[in-house]
C-alpha cells in the first residue's frame, strides 16, 4: 500500500483525527483516565402525556347494548391474527364454557382475558353464524 493511500500518512493516528478539535473522548484505557471519561446523559424525557391520562394501549370502550362484537385484532401478538369478541352475558364459568365451544367449533386455541374471549386466527365469520345460531346479536366491528 503506498504511503498516501487511503489517506493515511505516518504522521496520522488509526481515525485519522489526529489534531481534529471535532472528536470527544468518552472511554479511555490509560492510566490517567480509568474507564468512563464523561459522565451519562440524563434519560430523555417521552413525549407530552396522552389526553385523559391513557395509557398507551387504552382498550376501546364497548358499550354494553346487548351486542355480542367480532374484532379482528393483531396488536400485541407479533402480528398474528386474533379474533376478540366482547358483549357476551353470562357469568365467568358461563363465558369459559362459551370459550370451550367456539374454540371447538373453529379448531383453534384461544383464551378470557375478563370479559373479551380471544380466538387465535380469523374466524369472524364462523363465529358470527354460531353466536347468530345461539341467538346472540352479532355485528362484526372494526377491520
């Protein structure tokens, strides 16, 4: 390689910033200065709070008119697709039961999260006939 090749010159260091007022020093490994040379920045502030205090991920309100909603969900899954259906009556015992049955009818896994049962996969339609069929108000929501 010859000596003006790259831009390194014998006179120049490994960065080539030999001089250069523009580098900062943060870590060194001689003896004057063990370790660390400038202290942490402060953690940045996030943005400005959210309107009524919500969290990032507020669930949206359903409103309790006796509809029984299909969504089709996909945030916090790693981009699997959910199906969540909200509105059901019943007690606790009453909902796992439900849970069983439309887990059955469309032969995937799912699980109550308090009120809402989550289906794993796309089955609106499936489960829109078989909550029409038990004699549920049905409207699918959302996309």
């Amino acid at each position: 390689m010859a000596a003006g090749a790259a831009g390194f010159t014998g006179d120049d260091t490994v960065s080539g910033m030999a001089g250069n007022g523009d580098s900062r020093l943060v870590y060194s490994t001689d003896g004057t200065n063990a370790g660390r040379v400038r202290p942490p920045e402060p953690p940045r502030k996030q943005g400005p709070a959210r309107k009524g205090g919500q969290g990032p991920q507020a669930a949206p309100a359903v409103p309790d008119d006796g509809v029984v909603r299909l969504f089709r969900d996909r945030k916090g899954r790693g981009g699997k697709t959910a199906t969540a259906i909200t509105g059901l009556p019943g007690s606790e015992a009453e909902l796992d039961a439900m849970l069983k049955r439309l887990k059955q009818q469309c032969g995937a896994g799912g699980v109550r999260e308090g009120r809402t049962l989550l289906i794993q996969g796309d089955h609106r339609d499936r489960l829109a006939a078989e909550l029409g069929a038990l004699g549920h108000r049905v409207k699918l929501a959302g996309g």
